[in-house]
C-alpha cells in the first residue's frame, strides 16, 4: 500500500547526499538519508529503486523502509 510519495528538492537531495558523504552522522541517519534518496520520485532523480533493491542493498528490512513512507 503506497502512503506517500516521497519527492525531493535539489537543496533536500543535496543534504541528504552530504549526510551521507561527508561529517560524522550517526548510522541510522545515514541509512534513512539514503533510503530517501533511493525512494525519491521528484524530477531530479536520475533512476528510480525498488523497496526490494533499496533493501538488498541497504542490507535493511523491508518494514523500514515502508515507516519511511516509500513506494512499494
């Protein structure tokens, strides 16, 4: 079930991208940083991911990523 759609600015994609890249964050930070960039459905993404791939790759649950509100 799709709750929202996650749509981010140039400005937030940039800040999510130097959380993830620069400075000390805590690692969960980091991890929701990162499934937001992968979820984002606005017009500066490049390649949109699956919550199955965001997931593989993130080594994380499926559960959440959807309490981060992505597609499914």
């Amino acid at each position: 079930m799709k709750k929202f759609t996650v749509t981010l600015t140039k400005v937030e994609r940039e800040e999510m991208k130097r959380i993830t890249t620069k400075g000390k964050h805590k690692s969960q930070k980091v991890i929701n940083a990162l499934i937001l960039l992968g979820c984002d459905e606005g017009e500066y993404q490049q390649k949109r991911s699956t919550n199955e791939e965001i997931s593989r790759v993130l080594k994380t649950s499926m559960r959440k990523i959807g309490r981060l509100y992505c597609r499914e």
